[in-house]
C-alpha cells in the first residue's frame, strides 16, 4: 500500500509505503532538518534581540 504526498522540504509529490512520511528523499530530509535548524536560531536571536529591547527600556 502506496500513499502520495507532498514533499514538505522541495514540494514535490512523492508516493511513500510510510503515510506520514514528511520527503521525497534522504536529501530533502536532510534540507528540512537543517531549515529547521535555522529558524530556530532565527527564533533565538529575535527573542535575544526582545530581551535587550526590553532590558533597554525597564
Ligand atoms: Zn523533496
């Protein structure tokens, strides 16, 4: 049994034996760990910067 889905790293569709599967392949799963990576640092560093802003005006 089949399932077609949508890459969520590259937006392709994709048929996997694994219906929560989340990519098409090795690379784009790699892709999506190492955004996500990312966005968290962004996430950090915008917290970070809030911090101080806040720090600044108490
Ligand atoms: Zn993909």
């Amino acid at each position: 049994m089949t399932h077609t889905l949508t890459c969520h790293a590259c937006g392709a569709t994709f048929t996997a034996s694994r219906r929560h599967a989340l990519t098409c392949s090795n690379a784009c799963r790699q892709r999506r760990q190492a955004r996500r990576r990312d966005a968290l640092i962004a996430d950090l560093s915008a917290f970070a910067r809030e911090a101080a802003a806040v720090k600044l005006a108490a």
